[in-house]
C-alpha cells in the first residue's frame, strides 16, 4: 500500500526519502566490496575512470554530477593507494587524472563483488521495478538540473 502524499509530513519529504534509500543502499554495497579495500563511492569513480584514457577534474565531476570538493577527497585515498594519477596542477590550472595499473587491477578484483551486490539490489527491486525507476530518476535529475 502506498503512503499518503501529505507533503506536510516530514516522512513524505523527497529530498529525506530518497537520501534514506541511497544511505541504505550503499551500506549494502560497501559490505560486499569493504573485503577489496574500497568503497562503493570509490569503485564507481574508478569505473568512470577506466572508461576513457584520461579526465580533467571539471569533466569528471561533470560526468559523475558530484561537486569538486567531495570528488577531491572521494579521489586522495584512491591517489595515496596509487590506484589514480593526477596530474597538473590545481588552483585555476588544469588537473588530469587517470586510473593507474594497479586501480585497473582493484576494479577487476572488486567486480565480482560488485556484480553480486547489483543482482541482489535488482532482484530486491525487480528488474521491471528498477528499470522503470532508473528512468524516472534520470528524467528527474534532468529536469531538477536545469530548473537549478
């Protein structure tokens, strides 16, 4: 059954429910992938890292929709493992980074893991579920970036 839309009710607030989900779901993930030493945050960034040979800092914050102080800091561990290489500098210069060797080899130890937990979400979800869902929060992460 579904809750009432009583936008009045502190329960029914978007922006809480929706962070809720996302504060459960990546508990979910970071205990399947904790035993490959990084966190879900990091294995996407170092994911959209392998996609293409190297990426501006600006392009990657772009691409992953994060603000460039939390991709700064999501990126320093990752950097101090030698898992990411930076390039350039920062302060108004152009920052390069890209996925070492060894962050290659962590991405393809970790996707196992990475791959369990999306089956296990998705079949929580029902793939019909999450499909639909998907496209509903894409269509409103576009909307709400261009109403900001």
């Amino acid at each position: 059954m579904s809750k009432e839309l009583n936008f009045s009710l502190p329960e029914n607030c978007v922006c809480f429910n929706l962070r809720w989900v996302t504060r459960a779901m990546t508990k979910f993930f970071d205990a399947e992938m904790r035993r490959h030493g990084i966190r879900p945050t990091q294995g996407t960034l170092l994911l959209t890292l392998r996609a293409k040979e190297s990426w501006s800092m600006a392009d990657l914050s772009d691409a992953l929709g994060m603000e460039r102080t939390t991709l700064v800091r999501t990126l320093r561990p990752l950097q101090r493992d030698g898992l990411v290489m930076a390039e350039g500098s920062g302060r108004g210069g152009r920052v390069e980074l890209s996925i070492t060797a060894e962050g290659r080899e962590k991405v393809a130890a970790a996707m196992p893991a990475w791959r369990a937990a999306q089956r296990a979400a998705v079949k929580t979800l029902g793939e019909q579920r999450w499909s639909a869902l998907l496209a509903d929060l894409e269509t409103a992460a576009l909307a709400l970036d261009k109403a900001s």
